[in-house]
C-alpha cells in the first residue's frame, strides 16, 4: 500500500476516515491524497463560496497530517458529480484504496443504496474502506468472508496486494449450505444424526477452505466455518465481533451459492449495519 486516497465533506465522520488513514499511511508508509468534491449541481456562487471555504480546510489538514503524523500528504479539489469526481481521482492519482467515512444511518429508509458511498463502491476499481470504528490504533485483526470463487480470490489477493497480512493478523470466514443437514432436519431425524451430520458438513467446508486457499498459496492464521442458519451479514458481523476483528473484507459482486455478495444483499447489509470498519474489494474485472 503506497498510495491512499481519502474522500471528506468535512464531517465528523470525515473526521473519523482521517485518522484511520493517517494510521494506515503511518503503518504501511504510505502518502496520502485528501480530496473534497463539490457538486456541480448548483448556483455558480455557490460553487465558488464552497470552494474558497474548502480549500482553505484542506490546506490545513495536509499541513497537519505532515507536521504532526510525518505523512506526505497532498490535496485536490475536485468539481462535479461526487462519486464520479472521487472515482476518477483514484484512477488519476493511481491510489490503491479510497477511505470513506462511516454511512450516515437515519431512522427512517436506512439504506445506502443511491447514495455517494455506496455509488463510490460500485464504481471503483479498487478497494473501499468505510471507517465506521472510532480508530484507537493499528489494526491488529482482519477478517475475510470467503466465499469459494472469484469473489473470494479477488478479496485475498487485494488483501496481499495491500500489505495487509504483512501487517495484521488475517483470519477467515466461510458461511456454507448443508442440504444434507436440511433434509434429516426437516426429516425430523433423531438430534444425534443431525449433530453427527452437520460435523461431516462442516469437516467437508473446512477441507474445502483449506484446498481453495492452498491453490492461492495463502495461510491465514486462522479459519472459521459457519453453517447458514441465518440472515448471511448478521452471521459475518457477529463472528467478526466475536473474534475481535477491527475489520470485515467483502466482495462487492459474487452471484454463486447463497452468499450472494452483490450491493444491495449481503455487502450492502454489512456496510449498512457494520460497527467495525469494512473494506469493500470490487470484481477484478472492474466496475459493471
């Protein structure tokens, strides 16, 4: 990780993705780009009004950021649809992950789907993190939730594209479906040969996890499997909390078996939901 590009509006949670940036460029040696985009979609005094109040704010923050954590760190002003403007800046300034502050959750209609966030996700072609924690220091666990295809590649490799299992404790997560264990339950069998079924089961997962991060050649320091009982991102997010992990990796598109990480399922649900920061990996194809 060389390059980080941090995306405010000046908010408190903003305020959030700045320090967890300033700690990743701080661990990894990395620099750091902040960026502010204003919408375009306004009166041209306006425009400038923000953009005279803006760049004055970024200024400051570069200042502090090098003077105070020893980060390089530079600015952009940006001017145009946000996401799209935050978007091609990455691509311009060749930065390997884009920092977000957390989604901002209302009582009523609490979705991201639409909003900046979630159209940053979609759009980009490299990894996103949402910083929903309250940054007390270096990360120190992170957990992937593997599904066993090209979602789960894409997330392993973007983790050691990163740096970040040079860094952190990795440990991985594969939710699995049991049609054998379905079937004796819905069978109404007797509850020793569900118990000694679903062991196979999660024997078989395990194996399976074992031989798909073989041929990737990576070795997490530990490995979890879960039989699907439930809703997917609640299992992900309270295994995560379990096992102490300051950061969840997603795939933001899988369309096999029942871990359907697509926006809007699965990775929307842990973003929307999440306590600790998320780390949203995009199909290494690029962007639909």
């Amino acid at each position: 990780m060389k390059k980080i590009l941090l995306a405010t509006d000046f908010s408190r949670g903003s305020d959030r993705a700045l320090r967890r940036a300033t700690l990743l460029c701080r661990q990894h040696a990395a620099e750091m780009v902040v960026v502010h985009a204003i919408d375009d979609d306004q009166a041209p005094r306006l425009i400038e009004a923000e953009r005279s109040v803006a760049l004055s704010l970024l200024e400051e923050q570069a200042r502090s950021i090098g003077e105070i954590d020893g980060v390089a760190c530079s600015t952009d002003l940006l001017t145009g649809d946000p996401y799209a403007a935050i978007t091609e800046a990455a691509e311009r300034h060749s930065a390997e992950v884009i920092v977000i502050g957390p989604h901002r959750r209302h009582v009523v209609g609490d979705t991201i789907v639409g909003t900046t966030a979630e159209r940053i996700i979609k759009a980009s072609r490299c990894p996103v993190l949402m910083v929903n924690g309250v940054p007390a220091g270096f990360y120190r666990h992170v957990m992937i939730a593997l599904e066993l295809a090209d979602s789960g590649r894409d997330a392993v490799s973007s983790v050691r594209a990163l740096g970040i299992d040079r860094q952190v404790g990795v440990s991985v997560l594969h939710i699995f479906d049991s049609p054998v264990t379905s079937l004796l339950v819905g069978a109404s069998m007797a509850g020793e040969q569900v118990r000694k079924a679903r062991l196979e089961e999660e024997a078989r997962a395990s194996r399976e996890v074992a031989t798909f991060l073989a041929e990737l050649g990576f070795a997490p320091m530990g490995q979890s499997v879960l039989l699907n009982e439930g809703p997917i991102a609640s299992t992900i997010l309270a295994e995560a909390k379990r096992q102490g992990a300051e950061m969840v990796v997603v795939g933001t598109e899988c369309r096999t078996g029942l871990m359907k990480l697509v926006l809007g399922s699965v990775a929307e649900e842990v973003l929307r939901t999440a306590e600790m920061d998320v780390l949203a990996i995009p199909p290494s194809r690029g962007p639909a």
